[in-house]
C-alpha cells in the first residue's frame, strides 16, 4: 500500500478496492496493513469493516490458523461496544461463527474438546440473541462427518429443522445433504439432491465448484460421462490455482487419473503447483495430496514413473518420486487427523481413494486430448519395415544404401532411416563401413547435414535451411559427389528467397532471382545422374510457381508451364515416377492459379490414374487433397469431401509429415464448414493443429488451434474453448514469451470472449485490460489496439467501472485516428453509453451522452471516408441509442425525438429488407416510450397498428408479434 489512508473515508475507500481483488497474497497483505491503518481512528467502525475484510481474506485465501484469531478481536469489540454493530455487522458477525468452526476442524492440532467447546460456545450465543438454532445444528453434523462417527442422527437434527436468516447458502446445504447420501453409496439421490447446484440455480463463493469436484465420480458410476465432462471444465477453471480450494483440485486430477486423462491430469497439476507450498489448511492439503497420488500412481503404474512432474518448489521430481513424497506427507496429515479425532477415519477414506481402479480407459475431456507418449521425451526413430519394398537392413553398410535410395526415390520413411543413422553415427564406438559403394564418412555426414536443412526448411526456419545446405553442398564436393552438392546449392537458394519477407515485390523479385541462379547451376552442372538432374529441373520450376502464388499475375503463369514441360518431358523420357507426379500437380496448381479449375481437375485426374497404376502410392493422398480443393473451388462441397476424406484415409498409410496430413485436416475442416457439418470441422482443427505440432510447425499449429478455439465459442462449447486455449498458453514456448506476440494476442483475445460469454465478468475484464495495455505499443497495428481497448471498455463498463472504461475507450479512439475502425468504435460507444444509462439511470444520462457524442463523431468521419457498414447504419443506430439512453434515465420527451429520428433513418422495410427486424424493434421500443411511459396510448396504438399491418402484408409475421404484444397490453390498461 503506497500510502495508509488518513480519513476513514479513504479507509473505507482502500477497503472496496481491496475486496475487488482476487484472493491471495497480495489482498490478504493489504487487509492486513488497512487493519494497521484503522486502529490510529477513535471510532471503532473502521477497524470492525477492517477485521471482518482481514478474516475473509485469510478464510478464502486458505490461513484457518488466523482467522480464530481476527475473530476474537471482532467479538471483543461486539461485547464491549453492541450498540456499535449495526444490523448488518451483527448479522456478519454470528454468521463468520461458522467460519471459526470450520477453520478449527480444518487444524489436526486443535483438540477435539476445543472443537466441542467452540460450538457450545456458538449456541450459547445464539441462545442468548434469540436465533434459530439450524446453524448450530449444522455445524454439530459436519464434525461428526469429519470424525467419522455416525451421522445419521446429527443429520436429521440439522436438516429436519427450517432454515433460517443464518443458516449456510442453499448452494451449500444441498451439497452437504448430497454428500450425505454419497457417503451412504446412493450416487443417485446424491446427484437428484445437487440438481440444483449443478444446473447452476444456486450458487455461492464455493459453489457450484464444491460440488462439482464431488460429483464428478459419481456421474460416471451412473452413466452421466457427458455431463462429467461438461462439469470437469467448468468446475476446474472455477478453482484451479485457489489455494481455498486445493481439495477440489484434488478431486478433477482424481477425476483426469480415473478416465484415461493421465496427461491432462499432469498437466493440471503443472498448472497448481504452487498449491504444494500455499495451502496453509491441512484439511485442504489432505484432499489435495490424495488427488494428486491417486494421478501419480496410477502414472506410475502405466509404465511412466520418469515423467518429470511438478512438485515441491526447490527440486525436479518424476512422478515416481514425487508420488513417494506425496504419500509420505498425506500420511502423515491423515494420521495427525485422526489422533485428534479418536478414530481412522481420514486414513480410510484415503485409502479408498487410493485404491479405486479406473471407471473409463479413455474419455475425450478436451479438444486437445494428449497421452502419456506425448509428454515423454521423443525417442529415437527406427526404420519401419513395414511399407518398404524389403526388409529393413540390418548392416550400417545396407542402412546408408537404403536411405540413399529411398531418398532418390522420395520415400516417406527416408527420414526415419536418416534419425537411425545420425544415432549411430553419434556413438564413440561408431564404425563407418570400408565398403566404395558405400562411399567415405564425409559423404555420410553431407548426406545427414542434406535431411536436417530439409526439416529446417519444411518448418520455415529458412535461414538454418539455407546454412546447413551450403555446408553439405561443401562435404559433397570434398567428397567428390558433384550431382549432389549442385542440388544442396539449389535448395540453398531457394532457402534464401523463401526466408524474403519485405513484401510481395521483394518476394517476388528473390523468386525470380533464385530462379536463375538454379538455371545457370542446372547448365554448369556435369555428371547428374538422371534422378539429380530430374530434381534440378524441378528446383527450376519450384521457385516460379511461388512467385505465381505471390503475384497471382497472367504474366508469371507461362514461365511456369515451360519448367514443367521441361521437367514432365526429362522424367516420362527416363521413366522416374515421382518426378512425373511432382511435376503434374505443379501444373494442376498452375492452372488453378491462373483460375482454370476445370482444367487443374482434369489433370489431377489424369495423374491419378497414372499413380494408381504406377505409384508412387504415397502421393496419392497429396492429389486427392488437391483435388478436393479444387472441388470445393468449383462448389462442389460433397466432392471435395468425398476427395479429401479418402486422401486422409490413405495418408494412415505413411508418415504424417510425408504426405501432409495436417493440410488433409485443414482442409476437411473448410469442406465440413460449407457442409454445415460444424462439430466435424472442429475436430478436424483440432487434429491437423496436433499434428503441426508434434511436427515442429508450432506457428501453424497455434493457428490451428486458434481457429479451433474461435470454432468452439461460435458454437457455443465455451468450456471446451477455454480448456483448449489454457491448454496452449501453458506450453512452454507460449510461458516464456516464445511465440508470435500477435498470434497469442489473438488467443488471448479469444480467450477474453469465451471467459465473457461464460459468465465469468471479472476474468474476462483482467484479460482484455491487460491485452489492451500490452496492444497499446504496437505501433504498426493501431487498428487492433483500438479494437481491444473498446472490447475492454465496454466489459469494464458491465463491471460498473465508468472512469476506467472512459479510459479505455480513449485509447481506443486515439488508435481509431490512426488506423479507422469505424463500425467498432462506434458500436462500443453506443454500449458504453447504454450500460451508463442502465444501471444509473438519471444520474449517469449526462456522461452517458458524452459517449454518444463521440460515437456522433465517429459516425461523421465514416460518412466523410465514405464507409458503409456491414450490419447496422452507423447514423440510425446511433439515433436508436439516443432513445434507448434517454429512456433508461427517465427523459421520456428526448427519447421519443430520437426514435422517431431513428425510424426516419431507418425508412420502411420492403419484402426482402434486411433491416426489417431492426425496424420492427425500434417501432416496438417507441410505442413502449409512446404508450406505457408518456401514457400516449392513442397515437401509440395506431403507430403499433400500422406496423403490425405491413409486417404482415410483407410476411414477417415472427417480427409483428412483440408489436401485437404489445399493443394488446396497451389496450388492457386503457
């Protein structure tokens, strides 16, 4: 705290900031300083407002130990000073009762008798004020479910009686009834009692996280394994990092362990690691540590005790160790619990926990679902033997023979030939054969230094391409390979012009340049074997199809015919298959580049049929994706579907990598989108950007997986949105700032909006204020920071946080003078104005007309730049939102003026006007304004009347019905 306040109003000023605070350190050191801060005041009201904010803060930021304490001073004062205590302090006061209750049960080091004294103390209390006794009663039940004993009788004691003013939240009584018949093994009533809080009716602090973390198990057991998993991603984001809630955490990595999510659950506990040195309440450790053993073991079990996990802070654990550790210390806690408690209760139902074998072997809890195998580092890859035309070789000699040839060949398993031999070439005792077919050691090294410039340049690291590239052409030439060091040469130019990003022209320009430095290599070069010279005239013909891409110019489309002429007539000349296939889908490409798409198709046909008959098979899946392209560029959805779906199948067939799968999922997904088919393209997104991933594509992969997750919030599957992108930004690259600021800009944002359309304000509004802050230095990108200052604007103004929002819309505005986003700010003026008006009424009608006036401007400027707006017209909008304004502050006169003027604008719909709803509205608001505020229910009704007519002469009857609602109330009331 800079500096303590001075007056209680500032005290009482520091305090509302405080509580808006998450819980934490940083809110819980505050509360303590304000407490400093209230004792120098003669009056004792800020010191009690500063207690109660310091024992809330150790309540919900897990210290039972402190909040006894802050406690007894509270009451104290309450004994010393009543009449201090005004309604609603003493209401808080015996409520927080039940607060020390439940810290001293959480706390193995309190006796039992302090237990039992602590609640005679609480009835005598409430004896004494004349309360109901259900409180006392409840809390009476939950020790003797904490000990173990039988509860059957505290629980009738406590849930036969009425509740009363005092009594927990509803959200909480009907979890702890529902943990009754759970205990009980009844998972069914259990689940119809927490109905209610699981739908969401009945909420609280905890709830309905608490009883989510609870239910989870006992959906499963009865059949509900959606819902289960619905309530996992809503449940765990409303917990995870709270060290309050550690035990639910617990319970979802519990959850993860029991339904073949091993990976998720490892990956949740990455995410809570701090909860091992946070939570100060052992009850809540307990629960925590059990959870996360039961993950651990069961980790463990399945062959991965060597897994790194998170842990303890101070040391690297794998699970195994780690999972000794754990067990060590919930021992120990259990042990402590029931020594204080005189039964094994704690210790039983751990190792119940312990010992429950999995409900699900696998159950798909995210868009991301990931394996143990995923997590465990990438192994050696071996030579599969399976699709290759031999046995693999068993002698380095027979390796390096194979490899070369298969490369020659463009065979997918090449590069896993080429991971064996760089592992064997690394070993001390590595021995190269002496064998001339083979070649010398320094061709091997070319050869290897060839493959990793060629995976430098499949994930666009292009500058490492074109490096190692021209040190194997260097080792080919001391090797005394000719042919191939002139194709590494060519592949470094080519790496050159790809790493150019100064623009199109440059590109461009770089393209054609590499172009002719791979023709004058291609003329110098001598003693090409028939395979290299085929691939040189491919090199030729690769950079001016880029440049065609580039440009998309008439002019560059025949340059690129001529290489492939060249190359088709040399390849079908010495019959070298894949080169034939190569060349034909570049000329397929070219043509519908220069957009011939019916004669790219007949093409690709005709390649086709060349494959099928003479390979190479593993290019089929490449010419089905292109042809499913080209169908859907010719409108022929179900085709291209047709296509694309059997590329993905015979892809199965072949490396990943080899034959692009991840492009095969891409474009599925575009084709399941004009299908309609949303849920399949998603999972297609999904797929390919898993793929890209584990390829090293990590760019393309993020892409993905963002549109994936924009996908998911479109359809409404907000939980899995957010579970997917908290997923991503917990990668490491993403954690320590790795990846393309704007790219995690855009995940981020995305992730602002899921957070919102969820219900979660106060995350929504933390995220788009700080992304708007970062947004603000992007100085060649205003338009984007204007666009997230105002999203941020208009949540801080939902939160109620007018000045704040006023700032951030200025922000925005300034960036708006920059780069115009017109139809944007406008429309988070007229929201800002609207949520002003709404929740203040008259009072906040003149700074709410303050925003209107700079949407005014905004909307002159559009008219000045001659824009046109995609949906609504910015000016009659803007003259809507001026009624709606007025009305909310009571300015029913000034509100009318401007929905006539809006309805002026807007003019009469016709049959197929796009504006009828927005018209039909605007008629409707008027005639409330009109008839049931100005009391005008004459001139209102014939307004009403009128329009009802011509909607339905124009048959919009849906639209009519509010206005037919409408005026029949206003006749009821005449």
């Amino acid at each position: 705290m800079p500096t303590a306040p001075q007056t209680t109003d500032e005290l009482l000023q520091a305090l509302q900031e405080n509580d808006r605070r998450p819980y934490g350190r940083t809110r819980t050191v505050t509360a303590e300083e304000l407490v400093e801060a209230a004792e120098q005041f003669a009056e004792p009201g800020p010191l009690i407002h500063a207690l109660l904010e310091l024992q809330e803060a150790y309540t919900y930021g897990s210290e039972p130990r402190k909040s006894p304490v802050v406690f007894a001073r509270l009451l104290t004062l309450f004994d010393e000073q009543p009449d201090v205590f005004d309604g609603r302090l003493r209401h808080t006061l015996f409520w927080r009762f039940k607060w020390v209750a439940n810290a001293l049960l959480a706390l193995p080091e309190i006796p039992l008798a302090s237990l039992r004294q602590w609640q005679k103390e609480m009835r005598d209390r409430y004896e004494k004020a004349g309360l109901g006794l259900q409180p006392c009663y409840g809390q009476a039940y939950q020790l003797a479910a904490h000990i173990g004993e039988d509860t059957a009788l505290a629980f009738e004691l406590w849930a036969g009686r009425p509740r009363t003013q005092l009594s927990d939240c509803e959200a909480c009584e009907i979890c702890e009834r529902a943990l009754y018949h759970l205990a009980a093994g009844d998972d069914e009533r259990a689940l119809r009692v927490w109905e209610p809080v699981l739908a969401g009716k009945d909420s609280c602090q905890e709830e309905p996280a608490r009883s989510i973390s609870h239910a989870l198990l006992p959906l499963l057991r009865t059949g509900g394994v959606e819902r289960a998993v619905e309530l996992h991603l809503a449940g765990y984001r409303a917990c995870r990092r709270n060290p309050s809630m550690a035990g639910e955490v617990g319970r979802h990595l519990e959850f993860c362990a029991l339904t073949g999510n091993e990976a998720r659950g490892l990956e949740l506990l990455a995410e809570n690691r701090g909860l091992f040195d946070e939570v100060e309440s052992p009850r809540e450790m307990l629960d925590f540590l059990t959870g996360a053993e039961v993950l651990l073991r069961r980790v463990e079990q399945l062959g991965h005790g060597e897994l790194p996990a998170a842990g303890y802070a101070g040391r690297a654990w794998t699970v195994a160790g780690l999972r000794a550790e754990v067990g060590v210390r919930a021992d120990d806690l259990a042990a402590r619990f029931d020594a204080r408690n005189g039964t094994a209760a704690h210790t039983g139902r751990r190792a119940a926990r312990l010992e429950r074998a999995p409900l699900l072997d696998a159950l798909e809890l995210t868009l991301r679902p990931r394996s143990l195998d995923d997590l465990a580092p990438a192994a050696p890859v071996t030579a599969p033997a399976a699709r290759t035309t031999a046995a693999a070789p068993e002698s380095v000699g027979e390796l390096i023979l194979r490899a070369r040839e298969l490369d020659d060949r463009g065979h997918p398993d090449t590069p896993a030939l080429w991971a064996r031999l760089r592992t064997l070439t690394e070993a001390r005792d590595y021995a190269h054969p002496d064998d001339p077919a083979v070649g010398s050691l320094l061709l091997l090294r070319a050869d290897l230094l060839d493959e990793e410039a060629s995976r430098a340049g499949d994930k666009d690291d292009f500058a490492v391409a074109e490096s190692l590239y021209e040190e194997a052409a260097g080792l080919y030439e001391d090797a005394g390979a000719p042919g191939r060091a002139a194709l590494a040469h060519a592949c470094a130019l080519l790496a050159a012009a790809g790493g150019v990003d100064d623009g199109a022209e440059a590109k461009a320009a770089a393209l054609t340049a590499a172009h002719a430095s791979v023709v004058a290599l291609h003329e110098g070069a001598s003693d090409l074997a028939p395979v290299q010279e085929a691939r040189l005239l491919r090199l030729r013909a690769t950079p001016l199809g880029l440049r065609l891409q580039t440009t998309g110019s008439e002019e560059d489309v025949a340059p690129v015919f001529a290489e492939v002429d060249l190359l088709l007539a040399f390849a079908t000349r010495h019959d070298i298959v894949g080169q034939i296939s190569g060349g034909l889908l570049l000329k397929a490409g070219t043509h519908a580049l220069s957009g011939d798409l019916p004669t790219a198709v007949a093409v690709v046909d005709d390649l086709l049929g060349r494959l099928k008959a003479d390979g190479p098979a593993w290019h089929l899946p490449r010419a089905l994706g292109l042809r499913g392209r080209l169908q859907l560029g010719l409108r022929d959805p179900e085709a291209a579907y047709a296509n694309l779906s059997e590329g993905l199948r015979l892809a199965a067939d072949w490396p990943a990598a080899a034959v692009d799968t991840s492009r095969l999922h891409g474009d599925l997904a575009e084709v399941c989108m004009h299908l309609g088919r949303a849920d399949e393209a998603l999972r297609h997104l999904t797929r390919s950007a898993e793929l890209d991933l584990r390829h090293g594509s990590r760019t393309d992969a993020f892409c993905a997986y963002s549109n994936a997750a924009q996908l998911s919030l479109d359809m409404g599957r907000i939980e899995d949105c957010i579970a997917l992108l908290d997923s991503l930004m917990a990668e490491p690259d993403v954690a320590a700032g790795e990846l393309d600021d704007r790219l995690l800009a855009q995940l981020r944002l995305t992730r602002g909006r899921a957070l919102h359309a969820g219900e979660d304000l106060k995350a929504a509004t933390a995220e788009l204020v700080a992304l708007a802050a970062e947004s603000a230095g992007w100085d060649d990108d205003p338009g984007s920071h204007a666009m997230i200052a105002a999203e941020a604007a208009v949540l801080l103004a939902e939160s109620g946080e007018f000045g704040r929002a006023r700032e951030a819309v200025t922000q925005a505005l300034a960036a708006h003078a920059l780069a115009p986003r017109f139809e944007q700010l406008s429309s988070c003026l007229r929201e800002l104005a609207r949520q002003q008006a709404q929740q203040q009424g008259e009072e906040g009608l003149a700074d709410a007309l303050v925003f209107l006036t700079d949407a005014g401007r905004v909307a002159e400027e559009a008219r000045a730049a001659e824009f046109e707006a995609r949906g609504r017209s910015l000016d009659s909008a803007l003259a809507y939102e001026h009624g709606r304004v007025n009305a909310y502050a009571g300015a029913y006169e000034d509100a009318l003026a401007a929905l006539e003027k809006a309805l002026a604008l807007l003019g009469e719909p016709g049959p197929d006007d796009d504006r009828t709803g927005e018209w039909a509205e605007c008629v409707r608001f008027t005639g409330a304004v009109e008839g049931l505020y100005l009391e005008r229910v004459a001139p209102a009704l014939t307004r009403l009347d009128k329009a009802v007519s011509l909607l339905t002469a124009l048959g919009h009857t849906e639209e009519a019905e509010p206005l037919t609602a409408l005026a029949a109330r206003l006749r009821d009331e005449e």
